[in-house]
C-alpha cells in the first residue's frame, strides 16, 4: 500500500475543532488507501509558556531537561490527534519521537537525525492504524530525548517519508503555497505552481518561512516530493520537486528577505594572523551559521573578515570569538547592527546574464545602499538598511515582473 506523510504546523491545533479538522484530512487520506503518518508540532505558544515556567524555576536548566520539557508539547498534539481520529471510528496511534524509531546524535536543542527504525510505524501499518508522531524530536545514543530545533518536524516528517518509501509529504502550514515573494509586504505577489529544491533551498535559506532548509536538503537528497499547502482552506498548494515547467519570462522566481541581520568585522594585525579556516571551522563547531563573506586585504591597512549572522545568534558568536581570540589571532571584532537581507533567486538567473545589473541598477535608482553582496549561479543576495528591506523588496518584485500572473511553457 502507498504511503503519505501529512506535517501540521501550529495553527493547526489552535482548538479542538481545529485538531479535528486535521483528524478529517488524515481520514480522507486513509479513505484514499494510503498508510497515513501524521507529524504534529506544538500547539502555538506553548513552547514560550514552557520556557517561562523554566525560567521561573531556574536561571540555569540543565539542556538534556530543557529538551525533556519541549518534547511534551508535541507530543500533547500527536495524542489529541489520535484521540480526535478514534473518536471518528478510526485506529489511530500517537508515538513519541523515541518510539517512533527517530534517533540523532547528542546535541540538545539542535539535535540531527542519524537513522530512523521505522518497525514498529510498519507494525501499526500492519495493524491499519494511522500513525501520528510527535515531531521535533528523537532520542541519542544514552537514551536522552533531544529536540531537533527549527525545521524539526518538517524534516521529521520527510525523514520518515524517505525510510517509508513514502509517495510524497503534505506540508500543512498557515499559507495556501509558496509565493513569489511575502503577500503580506509584497505587493502582486503569486503563487507558484511549482518550485524546484534548488530555488525552495535558497529562498529557505535567505528568509522565506514556509519551510526550513534543513527539510528541503533532505527532500532533494531522497527525491520526496512535497506539497506545501494550508490548513485552514482547500487549495491546491506549491509542488516542490527537482525539475519544474518552466515559466515564460521568469529568469527571476522569487524576491527573498531577512530582518535582523548583523554584520561582524574582525580585524588582524597582519596577515599572516588571518586564519578563515581557523575562524569559520570553530564557528561551525558551535554550530554557528555564517552567511555573506567578505575578506578585505588592503595595503597599509590592517586585513579584515567580515561576515552576516542572525540576530538571535549574535550572543553567542561574540561568545566564541572571544573564548578562541588567542588561539585565532585576531586584534579586534566590531559589529553593525539595522541591517537586513535581500535576494533575487531564480534557476533561469545561470544562463542569463546582467540579472545582478539589473538589480544593481534598480536599488541605485531606488537610492537605497548596498552594504555587501553574495551571489550563486541561482540567487544574487543584498545586505541593505534594515528600513529599507520592505522598499527594496517591492522594487526588485517589480523589476522582473513577478506581479504577473504565472504561466506556463509546455513541455516538449
């Protein structure tokens, strides 16, 4: 029998009628024949109101606690789930991480998955039930549950899709689709009917929310489809694959941004100091995302490195530069703050050439600056004035027309 796994994000069980509604869709998906998994997330809010309440315990929770605490909260959700679907007539059966076969490797809070033993899933399938996982999370090698951070049940989800041999993975999310750019703060933004890995990966990566990349790299890496659709209205969603139709006149495909971005300058004596490898590798250790690098050698100046983080990370990169600054040999480290993100992405950018002009030209003419750029065959990325994000974002959406309404050329 096929396979489907369905992810539901947080709105979706904003009460009991919504929780019921996403019992309803499980159930057509079974009444359809398939082997129905459904991967739930916490219930909007809850996480904060459990962190305020460890917060008021203690100043200093221990992490393997910590992840404890959070893993309940989806697991309230997939139990709710369950008992909605029984209600209806239906087996159903709720599985925690750990009991769901999700093992990871041992770091708290961002946990990775390493395999996942999905026996007992296949029992329960056996069984007819329809099995709904509490997402987010999993157990290490000591038997301690750990949580798998942002994105953690989406990829959950395609994880699972993947050992099942899954026929593709339903997204659930408060959106109908993947859009050209924000609807909320772009204006004439559309819906794309589909979209391939590459361009869902970087518009993920460069601050679109609807899904993380960390379950994009892993639905390309196992070639699972994917549909990314609401919960609240019946819609047809945003298909995610490798290879799509190609669109008539959309070099671009999508505008991109980030608020809160900071940029860190560190600053060396000479040269001969400078280690980027040094640097970027003990970041990375600390599991500490870098993005726009930019090296500056200059003569009679002092070299420098500068580079873009995100705001919520920005505490502990001064943590760890400062902890390794004997051991990296640099002078000093400066940072700006009020900066924000903006990217163009789009897999006809590679054979057109002068679409980074374009944009250029148009941000020039628009009079906003440009701080720093970073470029791939598929994305060209701005660093710009934090109050200029939105402006700059409705330009580069008009300058390459994707307030048009998508069409499409047939395939040969």
């Amino acid at each position: 029998m096929a396979r489907v796994v369905m992810k539901f994000g947080g709105a979706a069980f904003a009460s009991t009628e919504h929780i019921q509604n996403v019992a309803k869709k499980a159930i057509a998906e079974k009444e359809r024949g398939f082997d129905v998994v459904v991967v739930t997330t916490a219930m909007r809010g809850m996480a904060k109101e459990l962190a305020k309440m460890a917060r008021d315990l203690s100043d200093n929770a221990s992490k393997r606690e910590l992840d404890a605490l959070f893993s309940t909260s989806s697991q309230l959700t997939s139990t709710l789930v369950a008992i909605a679907i029984q209600e209806k007539g239906y087996d159903a059966v709720s599985l925690t991480g750990w009991q769901a076969g999700i093992e990871t490797d041992a770091m708290y809070s961002n946990a990775r998955i390493d395999e996942i033993d999905a026996r007992r899933i296949e029992e329960h399938f056996v069984q007819g039930k329809i099995v709904i996982v509490a997402g987010e999370q999993g157990i290490d090698n000591s038997r301690n549950i750990t949580t798998l951070g942002k994105g953690g049940a989406e990829t959950s989800a395609i994880a699972i899709a993947a050992k099942l041999n899954a026929e593709r993975v339903d997204i659930y999310t408060n959106v109908d689709g993947v859009y050209t750019a924000d609807p909320s703060h772009v204006a004439g933004a559309q819906k794309l009917k589909e979209i391939s890995y590459d361009e869902m990966l970087e518009l993920s990566n460069l601050g679109s929310q609807v899904l993380h990349p960390r379950a994009v790299e892993l639905a390309k890496k196992f070639q699972i489809p994917v549909i990314i659709r609401s919960s609240e209205i019946d819609t047809v969603g945003t298909l995610l694959k490798e290879e799509v139709e190609m669109e008539k006149n959309l070099i671009v495909r999508g505008v991109a941004y980030e608020s809160d971005v900071i940029r860190l300058t560190v600053g060396y004596d000479a040269y001969s100091n400078a280690s980027l490898a040094n640097m970027f590798t003990i970041l990375a250790e600390n599991r500490i995302n870098v993005d726009i690098i930019v090296q500056a050698i200059i003569d009679g100046l002092k070299p420098t490195v500068s580079f873009t983080i995100l705001k919520e990370e920005f505490a502990e990169a001064l943590r760890v530069l400062e902890d390794s600054k004997l051991s990296l040999g640099f002078s000093f480290a400066d940072f700006e703050i009020g900066l924000a993100k903006v990217s163009i992405i789009g897999s006809g950018m590679a054979s057109n050439p002068g679409v980074a002009a374009r944009m250029f030209d148009r941000l020039r003419r628009e009079n906003i600056p440009v701080k720093m750029v970073s470029t791939s065959e598929i994305k060209v990325s701005v660093v710009v004035p934090q109050d200029e994000m939105i402006r700059a974002a409705n330009a580069l959406h008009d300058e390459f027309n994707l307030f048009q309404e998508v069409s499409f050329v047939p395939k040969a």
